[in-house]
C-alpha cells in the first residue's frame, strides 16, 4: 500500500492529537517517584525529611556520596558504618546533622532510634564525644520505649573507652536497670559491667573495679532466678581473674580476690570454669 503526502500529513496530525491528551487521573501517567521520598503536604512524613529541598550532606564515600531526602535507613546505616571503620570525623559529624538537624523521628518507620544508638558508637570511636552525646540524649527523650539492652551496653563500652566512668555507670542503671525476668537486660547488664571491672582492673583502678564487682554480686540472684545458665552469658571470669592479679602486682601484692569471687559465687559457672575453680580452691587450703 503507497502513502501519499496527504495520508501521511493525516497519520502525524492524528498522533499529535493523541500525545495531547490529557488523561483526568494524572496519577495514572506520574512518573514513577522513590518509595522512600515524602511529600511536603502529607502530614504523616513517614521516615523522611520535612522537605523534598533540603540540603545535600555530602560525605567521602564513593559509594553513597550524599544524603537527602531520598536516602533510605539502609544509606544512612552503611555510611555510618563506612565511617567507623575508617575513623572519618568528618563523615561523622555530616551524617550526625542529617539525622539530627534534618530527618524526623518517624525517619526508618520507627528504628531512627537504633541508628541514633549505631551513630553514638560510632561516634564514640572516633571521640566525637560532643555528637555522640547529642545522639544519646535524643535517643532516651524521644525513643525510650524502643531502646534494647545491646545498644545500651555499647553505647556504655563506647563511653566507657573515653575514660567517662561516671556517665558509663549513669547508662548501666537508667537503661540497663536489674529487672525480674527480663533475660536479655540482665545478660546485657551482666556483660556491661563485666567489661568495667577488666577495663578498671587493667587500668590499675582497683577501686571502680572492685565497684563493679560489687554490683555483679547483687544482680547475681536475680541471674539465677531468671534461669539464666553460663552458657547464655558467656561472663569473662578468666580475664577479670588475670586483670586482678596484675592490679594486684601493681598494688604491692594488696588482693582482690575477695570481690571476684563474691561476684564468680553468685553467677552460674561455665563447667570447665568451676573445675579451674575448684582446682584454685583446693590449692588454697594447702
């Protein structure tokens, strides 16, 4: 079949007309948008920025270059695990002010405050103390409810590796509090404060150490009774054991063996733990 210049004219001019059409549900022919961008009008702002305009927050990676309103939970995680790992301040303050200054609390569909809780270690490990603290403060105001107990203890190892013993212990006993039957805070608590005592001992800080020891003992009833077995904890014995006996090198002989026991005896013992143990025990009364 030939084409004239006349059918030919009729064909564009009729696909002209078509192209023109305007559907009346525009959403039908929207462009496809991220399924983590938030619109400026919806009041909701599930898990983004306020503001499709905001800033960019660039960073040093070559793989997420920046953050922005489109960037998803899982961008914000990776930079700031990035970041740690390379000990970048500098990706660390950026990425701080955008979960800070810029994202809301509804960011991540409710684990804003674990990221909060990943970004203070962070932080912590590259002495970004002053961020750090911003993050944990927004953390406790404003997702108290959704804090876990493993966050809380590395936050506190985090704190604790600046030498801010006193905060250390004020995090033990707001978040990581003895409370009946709750397995994982207990664990978590234990475990906390097992790092405190070696640390302290290792340090020649005898008396945070002995402290520390002191507080094992007394959630060391509670452990027991909330069916907690040495597996499930995995306490350190041997290492505070070995902290002890160099601060006590370092002491003139002076032994801290009484407040390691007294928290070892409370705990339940590892077998191969309670038979070196025994085997000391017996070497004593000789």
């Amino acid at each position: 079949m030939m084409y004239t210049k006349k059918s030919m004219l009729s064909f564009f001019l009729l696909c002209s007309k078509t192209m023109a059409f305007t559907p009346s549900n525009m959403n039908t022919f929207r462009t496809p948008t991220p399924l983590n961008y938030v619109d400026p009008a919806d009041p909701a702002h599930i898990g983004h920025v306020s503001s499709p305009t905001s800033k960019p927050y660039k960073l040093n990676s070559n793989r997420i270059s920046e953050l922005t309103h489109a960037s998803t939970a899982d961008d914000v995680t990776a930079a700031i695990k990035r970041a740690q790992n390379l000990k970048d301040a500098g990706d660390i303050r950026v990425i701080g002010d955008f979960l800070m200054n810029e994202v809301d609390d509804s960011f991540a569909y409710g684990y804003k405050g674990s990221i909060l809780a990943r970004y203070a270690v962070a932080a912590l490990r590259v002495e970004d103390y002053e961020n750090a603290h911003k993050a944990i403060e927004m953390r406790k105001e404003r997702f108290a409810s959704s804090m876990t107990p493993f966050e809380s203890a590395a936050i506190l190892r985090g704190v604790l590796r600046l030498g801010r013993v006193s905060e250390a212990f004020g995090i033990l006993e707001d978040e990581l509090s003895v409370e009946d039957g709750n397995k994982d805070r207990l664990k978590h608590r234990a475990l906390a404060l097992a790092s405190i005592v070696s640390r302290h001992f290792f340090e020649n800080e005898p008396k945070v150490a002995v402290k520390a020891c002191k507080l094992l003992e007394d959630m060391g009833p509670a452990v027991k009774k909330a069916g907690l077995e040495a597996k499930d904890l995995d306490m350190p014995w041997f290492r505070i054991l070995a902290g002890a006996d160099q601060c006590k090198i370092a002491n003139s002989g002076t032994s801290y063996d009484s407040a390691v026991l007294g928290a070892v005896l409370e705990f339940p013992l590892d077998p191969n733990f309670q038979e070196v143990f025994d085997r000391a025990g017996q070497s004593n009364k000789r």
